[in-house]
C-alpha cells in the first residue's frame, strides 16, 4: 500500500482499495486518456509511471484512449467550451500517445481500448437511461461548471455528457480503481457512482497532484514553455531536469521517475538530513528521466554534454551557426547587439544591451564588457557566443 500511495494526492475510498487488495486478485486499473494534443510530456507520464507501479505488484491495466469522449471535449479546469476536433486529428494525436504510453507500460500487462466502439454505439433509448443517472445539480457542484454558470459564462449542452460518458468507460470495463489528475476527482467520482447505482461494486478514485514545470510554478505545459517532452531530446532533456528548483526533486523522483519507492524514501531523508549533496541527486533524477525515454549511454552522454557546457565552461561542438551580415557601418564598425536578435540568442536590442551590460554575453569565452555594442567585424567573424547559460551560437 506504501508503494500504491507514493506520490498520490486522494484515495477515495482508501478502505475499499484496502479491501480489493486484501482478496490477492489481479485488479483492473483504468486510465483514461483524451487525445486532444499531439504533446507528450512528463506531466502527461505522471499517471503511466502509476500505472506502472500497478503492474509491476501484479495488476492489470486498461488504457483507455479517448477517441469518443475527446469529441465532446473534457471540461476539466475550463472557463470556455473546448474547440471540437475532427476524427482525424484525434487519431493522429491518438496514435502519438500510444507510442510514447509503451515506453513506461507493459504491454503484455496492458489492455489498450477505444472508447468510440462503445460510446459511438450508444443508441437514444441507452444514453437516456445512462444520462437519467445523474441531475443537472449533481453536474453543476464540478466546480468548473459552476464557476461558469454562476459566472454567466456559456456551457454548451454536450459538455453535460462528458462525466456520464468517462463513467460510462469504468462500467464497460468493469474498473476496480480508476487513475487520474488531481483536476480529474469529480469525473472519476462520477464513474463510483453510475458503477453503484448499476449494481456493480464501484471503483477506486486514485488521484495524482499535477507536476510543476521547469519554472517551479505552473503546471507542466507546452503554454507556458515549461515542459520537458517525451520526445525532447537527450542532451535538452537532461538540462531541463537540471534546471528545476531543488525543492521540486523528491515530487520529480516520485511522479517521473522509475527510482523504486524505498530508494525515493532515502533520498527524501537524506536531503532533509543534510547528508546529500542537491546537485548529485539532481543529476541522479536527470540520468534517470533520460534513461527511462532512451538508454543508459544516453544518459550518460548528455551528463558530458551538461558538463561541457555548464561545469567546463566549453563550447558545444552542436551549436548552431549563424552567418552574419559583417557590413561595417561608417565608423567601421557592425551593431553587434542587433547581431544577437538576428542570431536568435535575444527577443530584442534593447535585451541584447541589457544581456550585454549585465555580463551574460561571451565572446571565445570572454565577457564582453558593459556599453560594448558596436564591435570591429573581424571581432564576430568565426566567434562562439554564449548568452545566458543555456544560449549557444557560432557566427560564421
């Protein structure tokens, strides 16, 4: 049970997981998942690295790919109707998501579902008896619809449909304990209720907390520029795990990671304790993400990658050129501000300059001085530039 609550933020009710666990049968875990993005990223992961868990105790899982739910749209977490996507792009991000989801999944423990093949079949008479399970108050206490509807703010009828179909899927396949985000409860509440009310022995609602970003404050999302993709590569990936808050490892090492419960237990105690160095068990946690998504070299090839760039003060033989526009102006000289902005190291001049005055641009390895924007040709030509710490680029 100390393995299963690791990480997790509600079980509801925790008694009755107790209960299914105490009968030594194979239990069947669901996740439900709409394929509304092409995205993937660790917070994505968060509930497979669960599942995982689940199947590694001997349990057997039910990923549930949400091609029919997705039409409708989740409203979870929205202050506005969610655009309506095509089947088309459905099934492409569909098919993102269960290339990424087998790389943390057993598969020969995995039952991979589409929840059109039932949900689409659904005839007037069936969804009526489905939908006379539930009341307009009973939706309206979510609290996004709520917060809409008593913020006069639109709510389109078939959004209604969404947690009636969601608990829909738990009674298809006979769900012991569903999994989901913390944003997620009220729908998986919504699956326990429509499995008791048709006589079946209703799930377990298992909710997991969403993971912050790389920026330590949001929650992991392609919007705010903070995630760390499945598909990033090895060298990109491991610097953002570098770059997270230190306060943020232990929730990395349990909700990304395939560090074993016990062993985050210790390092948990071991940071608290003072008795290990922050920046080693970051870079344990990055080699780890790494590994997980591609292989131990990897791993280990961006670690020297890290290094090269941020521990050794070199230079990256990867970087990308740039090839400069060296006409001097009439003082002979090239605005080597406006350079950076083309060479895409900064949004604008007036951030060059401050980038600039601030010492966080170097040039073959020497800070350029304060007020130094305008600089003989020869100076740029062939340079390595880095800007900030994560900024590299050679002019050519």
């Amino acid at each position: 049970m100390h393995i299963i609550k690791s990480g997790t933020d509600t079980v509801v009710p925790e008694s009755l997981l107790l209960e299914k666990l105490k009968r030594g049968e194979e239990l069947n875990i669901k996740l439900g998942v709409d394929p509304t993005a092409p995205d993937i990223h660790l917070g994505h992961a968060v509930p497979l690295r669960k599942l995982r868990q689940f199947q590694d105790l001997g349990h057997h899982v039910t990923l549930i790919i949400g091609d029919g739910t997705a039409l409708i749209g989740d409203p979870s977490g929205r202050n506005s109707t969610r655009p309506q996507l095509t089947r088309e792009q459905i099934a492409a991000n569909a098919q993102t998501y269960v290339d990424q989801a087998f790389k943390i999944l057993n598969p020969e423990k995995t039952t991979l579902c589409y929840n059109s093949e039932w949900i689409l079949d659904l005839d007037m008479e069936k969804l009526l008896k489905l939908l006379s399970n539930f009341t307009v108050a009973r939706i309206l206490e979510r609290d996004d619809f709520h917060k809409r509807y008593t913020g006069g703010l639109p709510i389109a009828l078939h959004e209604f449909l969404y947690p009636v179909m969601q608990a829909y899927d738990s009674v298809v396949i006979k769900a012991d304990v569903e999994i989901g985000g913390s944003d997620q409860l009220f729908n998986l509440l919504a699956g326990r209720e429509l499995m008791e009310k048709l006589g079946m022995e209703p799930q377990v609602a298992l909710t997991l907390p969403l993971l912050e970003g790389t920026d330590g404050v949001q929650k992991m999302s392609k919007s705010y520029g903070n995630y760390i993709g499945l598909t990033d590569e090895p060298n990109d990936m491991f610097g953002k795990v570098m770059s997270i808050p230190d306060e943020l490892m232990v929730k990395y090492y349990r909700l990304a990671s395939t560090v074993s419960v016990s062993e985050i237990d210790e390092i948990e105690r071991g940071l608290a304790a003072d008795e290990l160095h922050p920046n080693k068990v970051k870079r344990s946690l990055a080699r780890n993400i790494v590994a997980a998504y591609y292989d131990e070299d990897a791993a280990s090839a961006a670690e020297a990658d890290f290094d090269l760039k941020f521990k050794e003060h070199g230079f990256p033989e990867d970087a990308p050129t740039f090839e400069a526009d060296l006409t001097p102006n009439d003082e002979g000289k090239v605005y080597f501000a406006k350079l950076l902005v083309d060479a895409g190291t900064a949004q604008t001049v007036s951030e060059a300059r401050r980038l600039i005055d601030g010492g966080a641009v170097k040039v073959n390895g020497e800070t350029l001085a304060a007020k130094q924007y305008n600089v003989d040709p020869s100076f740029v030509e062939g340079a390595e530039v880095q800007v900030g710490k994560k900024k590299f680029v050679r002019f050519i």
